[in-house]
C-alpha cells in the first residue's frame, strides 16, 4: 500500500508540476522511456508524448490541480488510485480512476485513466 500510495502522489505531483523542465524530470522519473498513457480525451508514449499531454492539459486547465482522493492501492504489478481535479479556489471540477502498470523497475509503463464525473 505505500509503495501505491507513493507512485499515485508522484504521478499527481508530475501532472501538477507547472514548471516544464521540472515537469519533465518528473516524468522521467515516474515512466519508463516506453510508457504509454491513454484516457478518454487524449493519449501519448513515451516521455516526450505523455510530457507534451500534461502540458496541454495544464493549457485547457490552467491553475487547477489534480489530488489523490482516498487511498492508492495494488498488487503486483498493478497500481489502482482515484483523483480529482481543482479549479482555483478550490470546487472540484474533474473526479477519475486511473489504473497503471509497474514496470520492472519500479517505474510506471502504462496509464490507462477513466472519468467517472466532469463538470
């Protein structure tokens, strides 16, 4: 659970991370170089790709910030956590699940996110 729990925030932390070159350290961190992310609105591989889809969606949504909501969990190597996303001032705009794949080392090789509600 703490190691779930610890990726979840990570990966929140690289969605909420507004400077590019730290965004992209973060993501370099978090993914593997062959990760592949895929969500009802967009999609992306590799650093380049899923960097290039936060940065977008921090453009479509700027200021908002996305928190882990309850408790990451997993087993093996599959990682489950829910999250919503903030408009500034604080009223939740967004809520989904993501469901992520670990790769043998330690790091995330795919992302699959699901909406369960947008405003």
């Amino acid at each position: 659970m703490d190691r779930a729990d610890s990726l979840a925030r990570q990966y929140l932390a690289a969605w909420n991370e507004r400077n590019a070159s730290e965004r992209r350290a973060l993501v370099a961190r978090l993914f593997t170089l062959e990760a592949r992310y895929l969500d009802p609105l967009m999609a992306g591989a590799g650093h380049d790709g899923i960097d290039a889809l936060i940065g977008a969606a921090q453009q479509h949504f700027p200021g908002h910030r996305f928190e882990l909501a309850g408790q990451a969990d997993g087993h093996h190597d599959v990682l489950r956590f829910s999250w919503t996303l903030h408009a500034p001032g604080g009223a939740a705009v967004a809520r989904g699940t993501d469901v992520a794949t670990v790769g043998g080392d330690g790091r995330l090789s795919s992302v699959t996110g699901f909406l369960d509600h947008a405003a």
